[in-house]
C-alpha cells in the first residue's frame, strides 16, 4: 500500500520536517520505492514534483526542500506500485482543472474493477493505467456540474453531499476509499 501525506492550514507553512520523514519511507524505512509526488497549492493553481524514483533516493526532495515552498494545502504520496507500470503518469498526486482551479488527489490501496467500467468518466480521461487515477476522472465527473453552475466555489455542503454519495455508493464498491483530495479551497480526506 502507498502513504499519504496532507496538510491544511489557516497560514501557508513549510512541512520540510515532515517531508523529510516521509521520504525515508520512500525505499529506506519502507517498501514504497516505486515513485512519489508532492503538490503545494498557490491560489487556485498548484505548484507539481512528481518522480519515478523512491522519495528516500530521489533528489527532488532535496530540491522542494531547499525551495522552501510553503502553501495552506500540501498533498504528497510515496508509491508502492499495484496497478499500473512505474511511470510519471502513473505517480501521484495527479491533478485536473475544474471550474478554472486544480483539483489534487492521491489515493492509497486497490480499487478492483474500476479499470473495467462501472464508472463513467464523462470529459476526464487518465493520463496512466491507475485505477487511483481513473476514480479520481469519475470523482471530477461527479462534480463538473456543480463547479459548472457555481459563481466562484461552491458551497461546502455541495461538495460534501457529492462526495459522500460517491464514496458510499461507488467507490467503496471497489475497494478502500483512503484518498486525499483538495479543490484549491478544501482538503478532503473520506471517514473511514
């Protein structure tokens, strides 16, 4: 199984201490060897470091660190493949516009069957052969209407109400539902 990292604040932060823990998992401490990203959120755009290389061996971690970025909502994921070769397009975080913001989401164990169909995709497509990524596509499917109709961001509530149904009624169906998603104003993480 992958690791996920999240962090949501009131004042953009570094997270230099925990990131560096983190990768360590990343092949040293840990099994997940096959890729990891990271995605700091500016505004309604994200600033992307994605490798196929394990976080405890990649020097792009050295590189974010010595940058040192900080953001109100930070999104990282070390990889232990399961679906999917070892490609860019297939490490997490993976990212998409909707409503004029990027939309992040990293996602942690086996959704069976959603390669298969069961869930339409409508205008996203996956860049790699994940399933992490194609629930994500179905994720944003489900909420381009209502980013569609909104004036700005929608409602918190809105939001939730979509996610939920689509946790409990879809996505859970296939497997655990241990993701991490933000929309530029909101850091989501589904109740267990």
């Amino acid at each position: 199984m992958c690791e996920l990292l999240g962090k949501s604040s009131s004042q953009p932060a570094t997270i230099n201490l925990s990131l560096s823990e983190f990768a360590q998992h990343g092949g040293r401490t840990g099994p997940h060897k096959d890729g990891w990203g990271i995605a700091y959120y500016d505004g309604a755009d994200i600033r992307l470091v994605k490798d196929t290389r394990g976080a405890s061996e990649s020097p792009w971690v050295d590189f974010v660190e010595e940058q040192g970025l900080s953001a109100k909502t930070v999104i990282g994921h070390i990889r232990n493949a399961t679906t999917g070769h070892v490609a860019i397009a297939n490490t997490h975080p993976f990212a998409r516009e909707l409503g004029g913001r990027m939309h992040v989401f990293a996602h942690n164990g086996v959704v069976n069957g959603v390669l298969g169909g069961g869930l339409s995709l409508g205008r996203f497509h996956p860049i790699g052969e994940t399933d992490s990524e194609h629930a994500f596509c179905a994720m944003l499917k489900e909420l381009e209407d209502l980013w569609s109709r909104a004036d700005g961001v929608p409602s918190l509530d809105a939001r939730l109400d979509i996610l939920e149904v689509l946790c409990r009624q879809s996505l859970r169906s296939f497997g655990p539902a241990n993701f991490l998603y933000a929309d530029g104003e909101t850091l989501f993480r589904p109740q267990p």
